[in-house]
C-alpha cells in the first residue's frame, strides 16, 4: 500500500486516481500519520457476507470456555 503526504497528494491527485482504479490503495498521511486511505469504488461493503462471518464465529465459539477464568479476571491481568 502505497503512503503519501497530504501536500504531494494535492498536487498528484489525478495520477493517484489512475492508481486507484487499477485496484491499488493509497494511504494520505498529514505530519506523518494516516488521515485517509484512497480506495477502488468498488470496493463496497458486503453486508451479506459479513452476516454470514459473523454467524460463523458464533457457531465456532460454542461451547468455549475460558476455563473457570472470567474476562474481568483476564483483563485485570494484562494491567500493569
């Protein structure tokens, strides 16, 4: 994935969109952090197949136990 400053991108916007619809990402960065991600129009959300993930994960954790053991006491653990 491709990384670039807000000034750069300003001035190369077209060329980043000829990127873009060839399938690529682009990440646009403000004083070196991620502010926005440029993606494929296309590349829409599949809320079909993000039910059926989910449904999924709820049929896989059945029956898991964290033997004994309660979140709070698993969460109060990684604290320092």
């Amino acid at each position: 994935m491709l990384e670039i400053a807000l000034y750069e991108a300003e001035n190369k916007l077209s060329g980043l969109l000829d990127e873009v619809a060839t399938g690529k990402q682009i990440v646009i960065t403000r004083h070196g952090k991620a502010v926005a991600r440029l993606v494929p129009a296309d590349h829409d959300f599949d809320r079909a197949k993000a039910m059926q993930a989910a449904k999924t994960l709820f049929e896989i954790r059945k029956g898991t136990t964290l033997g004994g053991l309660s979140i709070k006491e698993l969460t109060n653990e990684g604290r320092p």
